[in-house]
C-alpha cells in the first residue's frame, strides 16, 4: 500500500520529468506524460481507498495541471482546500493563477491532447529533416489531425512563439529533449 509520501515522491518525479515550469501552458514533455498518468491513477486509487485527503487532491491537482487539466487541477486544488479548510494567501493565488488558466485553455482552438499529438509529430519530422524556419510540417498536421480554424490554432501557435516548427516543437509544445 502506498503512502501519501510514496505519492507525492512519484508525483515530485514525474513533474521533473515534464520540463514545465508551475503555471506553464506548454505541454509537458512526451517522456513525462507515461509517469504523470501513472502517478494520477495511483492517486486517485489512493483516494478511493483510503477515502479523501487535502493531502491526495493536492497531489492530483498537480498531476492534473502537469497535464495541463486545468478544469481537473482546480476542481481537486478546490476540494483540498475545502478539506482542510486552509484559506492562507498562497493557496488563494495558486487558485485563482488554476482559474486564469482554465479560462485562458477555453478561448484557445488546440486542445492539450493535440498539442501533445502536434509535438511527437514535429519530434519525429525534425528528426530527419532540419527546419527549414517555416511552419510547414505544422501546417500540414493541422490540415490531416485538427480540421477547422487553421488560421486561428497557427495564429495561437506563433502567439506561444512558435513562428516556424522548430520554434512551435520548443516553445510551444515542448520538445522531447
Ligand atoms: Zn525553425
């Protein structure tokens, strides 16, 4: 059986895995998500076995957000704070920094699957051919895996600084490395 410390060190592991910094809407890296949706189950496992903890729904908030789950990562940060009834500033501003970030996730035409999706493409595509600083292979994802509002989904790319592949694989979706 696990403990909350064996979680939150599998947890603590993964996210050193994903290469995001807190609060960061890139992707994590491919090789983390593997780890991430491990530890996630074994949280929630953890909650429906040993019944709800602020302690468990902290650590699932933060497989959540690594994610980029931000609706998820608000709903179980919520129900930590309800279920220790901590109301420090801190946890506040983490809170409302979970809001911001659902909000922002809604406006925004890819979803954290596709940029995902999008990331292990440009890796494989990047990986025999160099970029030639066009957004090319991009393009052509966008046209095959994610119909509709091309211009919109480029044009929130290159807002990420993705103006070209290897820039859309390193600044917005996060490369492999
Ligand atoms: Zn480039």
């Amino acid at each position: 059986m696990k403990t909350i410390a064996d979680l939150r060190a599998q947890m603590i592991a993964a996210q050193k895995l994903t290469g995001q910094s807190s609060l960061d809407r890139r992707a994590p890296a491919p090789k983390a998500v593997p780890a991430l949706l491990d530890a996630k189950s074994a949280i929630s496992r953890f909650i429906a076995e040993n019944g709800e903890s602020a302690d468990a729904y902290r650590l699932l908030s933060m497989a959540q957000e690594c994610l980029l789950n931000y609706a998820g990562a608000r709903s179980s940060f919520e129900k930590a704070l309800s279920l220790s009834n901590q109301r420090h500033p801190k946890n506040l501003k983490h809170l409302a920094l979970l809001r911001e970030y659902e909000g922002k996730w809604n406006e925004l035409p890819l979803t954290p699957d596709e940029l995902l999706h999008l990331g292990a493409h440009l890796t494989s595509a990047l990986a025999t051919h160099a970029c030639d600083h066009t957004p090319k292979h991009t393009k052509a994802w966008l046209a095959q895996c994610s119909p509709g509002q091309q211009d919109q989904k480029l044009k929130a790319l290159r807002h990420w600084g993705g103006y070209c592949d290897c820039e859309v694989l390193s600044n917005a979706v996060q490369s492999a490395a």
